[in-house]
C-alpha cells in the first residue's frame, strides 16, 4: 500500500474530540411501573394506529411470561421493572421551524456533541436524527434524501407516514417474545429510528444518529428499522454519550437490519454510556439485540465500539440467509473499573457460499471482566460456508479478566471455520519507550491501545474514528499505577 | 549539561552501577565502551529515569537540575534522549502518529499548542530525506517487522525529529551495515552543535570513525575505569577488553 503525502496529512490532522455534557430540560415523564394501560398509553402519546397497540400488547402478554436470561457472564442487581418509568419526552412538543425557536439549552448540548445544526447543514455529507430522550427532535437533510426516495425518519413518524414498511418488517428479524429484554424493548419501545432504502438506490450520505440519555430514572427503549431493498446500499452511525448518574439506569433497545438481494447495510456503532463510578456505583445497563438478515448476496457489516455502561448485554448477528450473503462484525470492547461486557456475536450460515468474518478486541483494566460470546453456526444446507474469527484480548494490570466463549456448530461438512486467538498484555518497556519519547504513561496506553484497535477502527468511518479513539482514551483514564 | 556523582544504581537486588562519574558539557561527542553487561545499557536507563532501576546513591544533574524526582517523560521534555539498544514494537501504531503524539506531548509540557499538520509534514519530509527514509516506511507499525538496522535508524530518525540537548545512543551501530551506517552517523554529525551533547554507547571502533568523540570512556563492571581522548577508542581496538580487564584488576 503507498502512503501518499495525502494519507500523510490525514493522519496529522486528526483532530481531537470534544465530549461530557449534561443538560437540564423540562420533560414529560410517565409514572413509574408496567402494565398494560401504561402499554396503552405510550402507543396513544404517540397516536399510533390499532395493529401498532395490539403488536405491543402482545409482546407485553409474552414478557410477562419471561424470565430474565442469566446465562452472560455478568452479575447485577436485576432491575426493578415497577420502579421504572417508560417514557419521557422533552417538553417542547412542536416542531421548530427555526433554529432561534430551539431550547437554547438543547442548542448547547448538540454544540457539545460537535453537532450543532448549522455546522451540520455546512458540513455536508452527514445527516442527524438526534433523538434526544426518546423523541426525534430534530432531522436534516431530509431533503436531500427523499429526492432519491430514501426514508430516514423516526420509527413514530414512519408508523404514522408508512405503516406498509413498518408493519411488514418490524419484527420480522427479532419478533416479540425473541428475549425478554427484547419483548420488553416491544412493548415500550419510546422512539427510534426508521429507514429504508428503494431498490438500487446508493444512499449518498452516512446516516447518523446520536442517542443520549438524559432524564433521571428513565429507562430507554430505542427501536431501529433499516430496510435495504434489492441492490441498495447505505452506511448507518449509532453514537451515544451519556452524563453522569448515580443510579442504573436500563436500557433495552432493539435493532433490526434488512438487507434484501444484493444490498448492503453498514451499522456502526460507539457507544459511551455512563459506566458507573471507579467503586462501581451507577452505571447504565445495557442489554440489546440487534440482528440482521442477508438476502441473496448481500452483505451486513457491525462495526461498534463499547466503552461504556456498567454492564453490557450484546450481540450484533446476522442471518445469512441468501446464498453468498456476507456477514461482517468488527467490535472493540473495553471495560475498566468494575465494568463487565457480555459481547460478541452470531453468525447463522444458512444459504450456500455464505461468508463471515468476526474481528473482536477486548480490553479489560481494573477489575472488570471482559468476555467475548461468539457463535458460529453452519446449518445443513449451507454448502462451502466459510467463517474466520480473531479474538484479540488486552489485559491491564492482574485484577481484570477476559474470557472467550466461541460456540461453533457445523452441520455441513464444506465448512471451513478459522478460529485465532491471542491474549496480551501492555509491556512495562513499552511504556518507558513512550515515556522516553515525552509521553506520559497515560497516553502512552491510549496510543497502544489505539494500535491494538486500529483494524477495527479503520472500518469505521473517519469522524466516527476520531471520536472512537477519544473515548477510548477517555475509558481508559485512571486505570494505570 | 550533564554532571553524573558517584552513581550507584541497582535492579533486583544485584548492584550494576558501582559510582560512576562523568561530565558532558554541551558541544561535546563523549564515547563510552566496554565489554558485554558491563553496564552501558543500565546507565543509559538511569539517566533516562528507567523506574526499574533503583538509584541507591549519587546523582544525575542536567544544566543544574538533579533529576531524582524527574519521570521519564519529564526528562524527555528536558532534552534528554535515548536511542535504544532495543527499541520496542507497538503494534498498530504508525511510526508518524507516533512521532506526532511525541512531539505535541513534548510541546504540551512547555505551553506550546500542537505542531500544525504543514509544519510537522515539512520536518517528517526533511529529517526522513536526510536519513533516506523511504515514506511508506512511516506508515508501517513501530519497530514491528522492523529488521535490525531499520529499528536503528528509526531511532535516529526520531532523534532528528525531537532534536534532543542530550542525545545518548546506545549500540546504534549494532545491526546496521556500512552503508547505513554512514547514513546514521552522517544524520548524527548534522545534529551536533554547540548547544547539544551527545553520548555515544558502542562496543567498537567503528562507529566512532563516523561520529568522531571528543572523549572516549571505558566502562567496567559499573564503573568508568579509563578516559582519555579518541585515541583510546583505537587502543581499545587493537588490545582488546582484556587489556582494560587485566589493568583494572591491578
Ligand atoms: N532488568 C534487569 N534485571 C536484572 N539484571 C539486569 C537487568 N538489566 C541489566 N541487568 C544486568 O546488569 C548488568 C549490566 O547490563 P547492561 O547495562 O545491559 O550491560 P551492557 O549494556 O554494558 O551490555 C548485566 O549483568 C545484566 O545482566
Ligand atoms: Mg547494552
């Protein structure tokens, strides 16, 4: 590969990356506990129509049946359900026509997210659906993308405006009674996002969504939908930061991926949820599904980095369903102080020549507990199934652990499956190199750990990068000496 | 700029450093040899502030400062740099965003906001060129996958772009062959000046036909046993350690 003056500049621009933000807004918040008229209630907040309310109905008749899943490598004090309250919206309800009719405050804190409207708008090339607490407050761009026949809107919206897509596709790849964190994410599910692709349409922009929580005790509920008809492609950005908290807070979202012949969907994720203090206390819970389904050469790439919440519950999959799909997964995932992450990934080969690859680095410090959970799975008809897996773990000090738990189940002889390993640890030389050089022992872990990423943060795309390296710098603080 | 006291210094119970005394005054090139363990290596980490190495006795003083409470990074940002015998592989991390990190650090500790991206492409651009440091040798990982003589001249390669007051290599020529040899040593020599120092750790000879000392140490079993000028450095050659062994008994 030829490094030009050009990559050469790149890589010295890098900028650094501004985060931390805690804001006060007025907000309408529902009661605490669950129950079927609290069901009822959030679908009619929202005016969706019938067969909206009778599918959350149902996924709550099926929660109610479930047992919270223990198997994770995890322990928590479970959350109390009837302590929490499902929904919390900012207060103020119209939508603005101008900038100047914006709570300043809530102005304030997308600065602080480096995504102020107006710098959006000039910047080109991103559009943001900022749900703000659980409600879409904002959307760009809009324009631009429905001139090529593209839906970017909130899930709410898109129940209300095309009811046709939603009704067909939610729930399609994680139905209700999946898990009982996504029966309950069925239920109560607050606000989301929503796209869809037409057929053969490149999507000209990455998709971006910032998510945050922001109101004491409110639980969060997102649900994703993206749609990518036949030969589409589209790049999609989850990000989320979240202030600091001292009491857990749940959230549960659910996303779902659809990518139907020859299409392409790209998720990525950096997730920075509060993570509890360094004696653990507080911290976010962070326990979602998100799947998606490959039709006939299509392709689904996860790409998330995990710095965050206190412990965390995840596993990107994908359903190759089509013969040659593709099914990517690139994870970063660090814990620090007592953290634990649960994470990792499925890869189900269902139709013949499908591929995966599962590129997983772990970095565990202080006495968290970091585990990888992997499952490769190649069912009977999936001739000449092809996986490679590479779980790379980084250990800090002897108080932490990292654990693999691969599962592989092949049920077609033509599989060929490659599972790597390596566990390493920052060397003391390693250190003094950089501290020789003028870097302090700090930094000097985040530019190794920045390298011990940097195959997964390549696949990220470059804004995102930059804010990913940050925060894992910013996780990382503290944990040395 | 460097005054070194009786310094002792140890590392897991074993005493390496047994009083060592040297000055370096600025402008100057000083030479220390000396057989294999002898304690070149320790005492290169020691002025570094390796934390491993636990000085029991004397001092380490720069332009006047004693360095005993200074970490390592500290004293980088003083000037002081070490060219290692065995510099470390990162992996991951690109010989220019390392380089970049080193440099807005060091400009961090003394108020200074980050190098603009054309200042510092200008500099990478000269000092690589000096050193006939091909680019897409920049982009690989530190050190890793790096052959003996592309690790040394890595080193230089970042002495030249920090521009250290006290540069000290050790065994910098080890690994290398003669053509590169001369390219380091020629990037060396542009370098001195007289407001900086250099020391220069080596085993032979013939580094020091290159970089010419102004004064020639021979360290044994922790302690400076001979100096004397660069004409010691070819005695040394000729009579072999044994000579110097055999003296420092007597
Ligand atoms: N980290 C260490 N732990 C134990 N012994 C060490 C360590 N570093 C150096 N030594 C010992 O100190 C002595 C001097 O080593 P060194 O300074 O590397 O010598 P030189 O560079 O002159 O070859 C040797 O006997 C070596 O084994
Ligand atoms: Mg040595």
């Amino acid at each position: 590969m030829a490094y030009t003056e050009e990559e050469l500049k790149k890589e010295l621009e890098t900028k650094e990356y501004e985060y931390g933000f805690y804001t006060d807004i007025e907000s309408d918040t529902f009661p605490v506990g669950l129950n079927e008229d609290i069901v009822v209630a959030i679908s009619k907040k929202k005016s969706e129509p019938k067969w909206m309310t009778d599918w959350r109905l149902e996924a709550f008749r099926h929660w109610q049946a479930m047992e919270e899943p223990e198997w994770a490598n995890v322990t928590y004090a479970k959350p109390d359900f009837q302590a929490i309250s499902y929904y919390s919206a900012p207060n103020s309800k119209p939508k603005y026509e101008s900038l100047d009719e914006v709570d300043p405050e809530l102005l304030d804190t997308f600065k602080k997210l480096g995504i102020s409207l107006d710098e959006q708008k000039k910047l080109a090339g991103v559009a943001v659906d900022i749900v703000m607490d659980s409600v879409s407050v904002a959307t760009t761009f809009k324009k631009t993308l429905a001139e090529k026949g593209i839906i970017f809107c909130s899930i709410s919206e898109a129940i209300k405006e095309h009811p046709e897509l939603v009704k067909k596709y939610i729930g399609s790849v994680v139905p209700q009674k999946d898990n009982f964190y996504a029966a309950l994410n069925s239920a109560v599910f607050s606000d989301g996002s929503f796209c869809y692709i037409p057929k053969g349409v490149r999507c000209p922009m990455e998709l971006s969504t910032y998510f945050r929580i922001n109101q004491a005790g409110t639980g969060q509920f997102e649900r994703t939908l993206v749609i990518a008809d036949e030969g589409s492609y589209v790049s999609y950005l989850e990000g989320c930061t979240a202030p600091s908290r001292d009491e857990n807070q749940l959230h549960a979202a659910v996303v779902e991926l659809i990518a139907l012949d020859d299409a392409e969907i790209k998720y990525s994720t950096v997730q920075n949820w509060f993570p509890g203090d360094k004696e653990g206390k507080g911290g976010v819970f962070n326990f979602v599904t998100k799947r998606g389904i490959c039709e006939k050469n299509a392709k689904i790439s996860w790409t998330q980095v995990e710095t965050g919440s206190a412990v965390t519950w995840k596993y990107p999959s994908c359903i190759l369903k089509g013969d040659n799909a593709i099914g990517e997964f690139y994870s970063i995932a660090v814990t620090n102080n007592y953290q634990q992450a649960d994470t990792g990934t499925k890869m189900v080969h269902l139709g013949k020549n499908t591929r995966s690859t599962i590129i997983s680095k772990g970095i565990s410090a202080g006495k968290s507990q970091n585990s990888y959970r992997g499952l490769v799975q190649v069912n009977s008809r999936a001739e000449n199934a092809r996986n490679f897996s590479q779980c790379d773990s980084l250990l800090m000090g002897n108080a932490c652990g990292a654990h693999t738990f691969p599962y592989i189940e092949v049920k077609n002889k033509t599989a060929q499956i490659e599972h790597e390993a390596t566990t390493s640890k920052i060397g003391e030389d390693q250190i003094f190199y950089c501290n020789q050089r003028g870097i302090d022992t700090e930094k000097a872990i985040a530019l190794i750990v920045n390298g011990f990423s940097k195959e997964v943060l390549n696949k990220l795309p470059m804004e995102f990068a930059v804010e990913a390296q940050k925060l894992l710098e910013i996780s990382l603080e503290g944990s040395v000496g | 700029m460097l005054k070194i006291n009786e310094l002792h210094a140890r590392v897991e119970e074993k005493d390496i450093l047994k009083g060592i005394n040297l000055e370096v005054n600025a402008g100057e090139v000083h030479a220390i040899m000396g057989p294999n363990g002898s304690g070149k290596s320790t005492l290169a980490s020691v002025i570094a502030g390796k934390e491993e190495f636990e000085v029991t006795k004397g001092s380490v003083v720069l332009n006047g400062e004693d360095l005993e409470d200074a970490a390592p990074e500290e004293r980088a940002h003083k000037g002081v740099f070490l060219s290692f015998q065995y510099p470390v592989e990162i992996p991951g991390v690109s010989v220019t965003n390392f380089m970049k990190t080193a440099i807005n650090e060091s400009r961090k500790a003394r108020g200074l906001k980050d190098m603009p991206a054309n200042e510092m492409l200008k500099l990478i651009r000269e000092k690589s060129e000096m050193l006939e440091i091909d680019r897409r040798f920049l982009s690989r990982s530190l050190n890793e996958g790096f052959s003996g003589g592309e690790k040394k001249r890595n080193e230089i390669f970042q002495m030249a772009m920090l521009e250290p007051k006290l540069a000290i290599l050790d065994e910098t020529d080890s690994g290398l062959d003669i053509d590169a040899l001369r390219i380091v040593a020629n990037g060396v020599n542009k370098l001195r000046s007289k407001d900086n120092a250099i020391i220069v750790i080596t085993h032979y000879q013939r580094l020091l036909e290159y970089i010419v000392p102004d004064f020639v140490h021979v360290l044994h079993n922790g302690k400076i046993v001979k100096s004397g000028g660069k004409e010691l450095a070819l005695e040394l050659e000729e009579k072999g350690y044994d000579w110097i062994k055999n003296e420092a008994v007597v």
